[in-house]
C-alpha cells in the first residue's frame, strides 16, 4: 500500500526557517490536493495549508505571510517552507493528499515533529 513519507522536521529556535516535504512511496495518479495539517500538545489536528494540482494555495491564518506550501506535481512531492517560526508552531505535521474522483480517497503521512524553541 502506498505511504506518504515526511521528512524535514527538527528543533529550530524562534525565528528561525524549516522546510518539509512529502512524496508517496509509490505512484499515485489522480492527486488532487496535496497539504499539511498539524497538531500541537492536547490540541486537536488543524490544517496548515493546501495546494491544488492547479496551484491554488490555502493557508490558515495563524501561517499566513510566513508559510509557504508549493508542489512538484510532477514528482506527487509537496512542500511546507516555514519561516519566522514560533513556539506556538510546534507540533507534529502531518502530510495530507486527497486524489480526484470518487469514492473519497485520502492518504495521510505519519507524522514529522517539529519544536520551536530557544
């Protein structure tokens, strides 16, 4: 069966950059968003941004003007680019992918950490 494999994910102090990626092990054709989601210390799991296969991009508030989603569609490898990070970042990030089509088809990754702290 076909994973979704993080990576990219540490310890950063505030103010500093971390960039994730996601790619499938395996082919997944028909992607129609790919995107990440985290969840932090006895919260529950929100998402962070999505990317459609047309480029379009939706970021949560909290991220806005400091995150950066993009996709290689061609390689099915999504991209988180984090900068100006804060202690409230710190989470687990989950990489997320819903293929076109029916019946609803979703793959989610295992989780990658992340901390942000001086």
């Amino acid at each position: 069966q076909v994973q979704l494999v993080e990576s990219g994910g540490g310890t950063v102090q505030p103010g500093g950059s971390l960039e994730l990626s996601c790619a499938p092990s395996g082919s997944l054709p028909g992607i129609w968003v790919m995107g990440w989601y985290r969840q932090g210390p006895g919260k529950q799991r929100d998402v962070v941004a999505t990317i459609t296969r047309s480029g379009s991009t939706n970021y949560a508030d909290s991220v806005k003007g400091r995150f950066t989603v993009s996709m290689d569609i061609a390689k099915h490898t999504v991209f988180l680019h984090m900068n100006t990070l804060k202690p409230d970042d710190t989470a687990v990030y989950f990489c997320y992918t819903l293929l076109a089509g029916t019946p609803r088809t979703e793959y989610w990754g295992q989780g990658t950490q992340v901390t942000v702290s001086s």
